[in-house]
C-alpha cells in the first residue's frame, strides 16, 4: 500500500462520517418544518425560517464535502500535494483498502446505533409521560428521528459491502 492510497482512504472515511453528520442535521432540519406549522406568531416564524435556511446551507456544504472526499479524494491529495515528503513511498500494510472502508463503514453505523438507542429511549419516555399526563404533544416525530437513525446504521452495517462497491465503482471503471 503507498502513501497516497492510504491517504485516499483517510478521505474516503471522512466523508462518509461528513454523510452520517448530514443524515443527523436532516433530524435538525425536519424538526424545524414540523413545528412551524405549531406557530403563528410572525417573529417566530422568521426565526424558524432562518433556522431552516442556515440548516439548508449546513446540509448542502456537507453535501458538496461529502461528495468531493468520497468520489474525488485523488485530485484532494494532488492538490493538498498529501503524498510529497515522505521517504518511503511504499508501507508494508496488507489490507486491501475495500476491508478498512469496510471497517469504517460498519463502525459508524454501529457508533449510530449506539448514539440512537439512548436517544430513542429518552424520546420514547417523554412522549409516554406527556401522554399518561395528558398533555398535548406532538412528540411522535421526536421519537421516529433516532428510530430512522438506528434503522439507518443498521443497514450501514448489514450492506457496508454494496456502500464500498458504490465508493469504489469509480475507481474499478
């Protein structure tokens, strides 16, 4: 394996965590067009939009970041110039660079399980507690935001072969 390949997988990790970030500011972003229908004052509106708009631009910087480390990672490396000044150009790692994106991938989706599960269990509380007190809360949506995130680390998990043949379908053509 040389510099530069190890390197291109560096990137590749950082912008699939840049993809579980965007997939936890979407929780940010919904929450923030669920309850602008709760208000009508016209002050609070304006911040909800403005809310939305910064999570919008949030979201679509880490799109565009994404989308360049994952797919363009060699022209980041040849631009940062990541593989110049290093003595040796070769290191003695025999693992293919499949099986380490492999790893990375299964290990985000399983530290999304385990940020979800704690967080659904204290969503799923509150929402049953405002119920029993008969309170009025539309707290149903809070409750599916970390389901969808744990549903979606376990499939990160469960299919991290397709997500990496999808990262690496650039390079195999």
């Amino acid at each position: 394996m040389t510099i530069r390949n190890l390197f291109n997988i560096i990137l590749k990790i950082i912008g699939i965590i840049f993809i579980k970030e965007i997939i936890l500011k979407l929780d940010q972003l919904l929450s923030v067009f669920y309850y602008e229908t709760m208000y009508q004052n016209e002050a609070l509106m304006n911040v909800i939009l403005i809310n939305a708009a910064v999570n919008c631009i949030i979201i679509l910087f880490y799109l565009i970041t994404a989308r360049l480390l994952i797919f363009r990672s060699e022209m980041i490396i040849n631009w940062m110039k990541m593989d110049k000044d290093f003595e040796e150009k070769e290191l003695n790692l025999n693992i293919h660079r499949s099986v380490i994106l492999s790893i990375a991938i299964i290990v985000i989706g399983g530290l999304m399980v385990a940020e979800g599960i704690p967080e659904l269990i204290q969503r799923w509380y509150a929402y049953n507690e405002n119920e029993n007190r008969g309170l009025i809360d539309q707290s149903k949506f809070k409750v599916a935001i970390p389901a969808i995130n744990i549903l979606i680390g376990i499939l990160m998990v469960n299919f991290h072969k397709q997500i990496v043949n999808l990262i690496e379908v650039k390079r195999k053509k």
